[in-house]
C-alpha cells in the first residue's frame, strides 16, 4: 500500500514511506475493503482470474459506410462456472436492476442507470475482442456495499442476468442508433432538457446552464 502510494499519488516511485495524518486513515479504509472484497471473492471460489484494468479497443460499423473505434478499460475479468465474468467497480450509489435496454439509452430519463449501460457495453466490447462464443455475465462491485448485504449481479426485468447474450441483439441496436445519432452530420447538438446532468458536466462553462 505504501509502495502504490508512493508510485501513484506522492510521484516518488522509489521512496516508498509509512503514511500519515489523512493518508494513513485513507489506508486504512483502502485496506477494509480490500479484506471485503477478498471475503466477497471467496465466497465464489473456485474461480479463475483472467485479467485487471484490460484495455480493448474495437472498430464497429455504423451507416453510410463508417467505421468507429470503440475503447473501455475493463476493472476486472475472471470465469466462474464457465461463465466470464465482466466487472466493474463502482464507488457511488448504483442500481443492479433495469427494466430494459431501451431505458438505458432514453435521454429524458432523470436517473439513466449509466453504471449498468457501461458494463454491458464492456462485455460488448470483450465479445467482439476475446470471446465471441462464450457466455459472458455482466457484474457490477458496489464498494459501499461491500459492508452489507452485497450483490454483484444485474437483474434484469427482475430476473438475474446471468448471459450478456440475452440482450445482446437489443443493446446493438440501441448503441448502433445512439452512434450514428452522434455522427450525424445534419443534426446539430443540443442541450440536454434534463437539467440535472448538467451538474457536474465539464462542458457547462461553455454552453452556460
């Protein structure tokens, strides 16, 4: 932890040091959730880890004879059962469940279950790259509920999501119109009409909301 620190915050890669004041009291939350998430972990063992922080880039076609490249940093990958699991880790307040693909998309939804959309476009992404046949489970790691009750898996119209497969044709179609939908030329951007996303935008000293 100590050596991580040096590396990654402190920028003093080769000088590793016992942490203090606020640095010492973050360690010691980094180091609860680590023995959590490992208490969490065994409990699905047997299983096998595949890889961390995967980089996958991906070019798609979309209308008029265009090509997009497509890229995500994957938290985690590792095969239960025979399933891959695709995981993310999330440190907000997050959903697990969604009625259907489509809401995820919706633009006039107030609470757009983005965590959700951003998994299920990474096991999309791992699809193409690694693993065109085999089944994939889209899992979300909540930190904050690692404490208590802890679930991992999507639920999907309220049953468990356990093959990407089973939306796979519905999300395509959706990501495929919301990508050209960006890329046409003859629609102009807008604002958004839901003025609470606004809230923590990088771009909202441009447009002024």
């Amino acid at each position: 932890l100590e050596e991580c620190f040096a590396k990654e915050y402190y920028k003093t890669p080769h000088s590793p040091e016992p942490l203090t004041g606020y640095d010492y009291l973050t360690g010691e939350i980094i180091l609860k959730l680590i023995d959590k998430t490992l208490e969490k972990d065994r409990a699905l063992t047997p299983f096998s880890y595949v890889a961390s922080e995967l980089p996958i880039h991906k070019n798609i076609s979309i209308g008029n004879n265009r090509s997009i490249q497509l890229k995500g940093f994957i938290d985690r990958v590792d095969e239960h059962n025979g399933l891959i699991r695709i995981v993310d880790y999330k440190t907000g307040r997050e959903r697990l469940d969604f009625k259907s693909v489509t809401e995820l998309f919706d633009p006039s939804e107030k609470d757009r279950k983005k965590a959700i959309m951003q998994v299920l476009f990474y096991c999309k992404l791992y699809k193409l790259d690694k693993a065109p046949m085999q089944p994939l489970q889209p899992s979300i790691y909540i930190v904050r509920n690692l404490f208590d009750k802890f679930e991992s898996f999507l639920k999907y119209d309220k049953e468990p999501l356990t093959d990407f497969n089973l939306v796979e044709k519905e999300f395509d179609l959706y990501l495929t119109r919301c990508l050209e939908d960006i890329f046409d030329l003859d629609k102009p951007f807008s604002q958004t009409t839901v003025e609470s996303h606004c809230k923590y935008c990088d771009f909202k000293q441009l447009c002024k909301r």
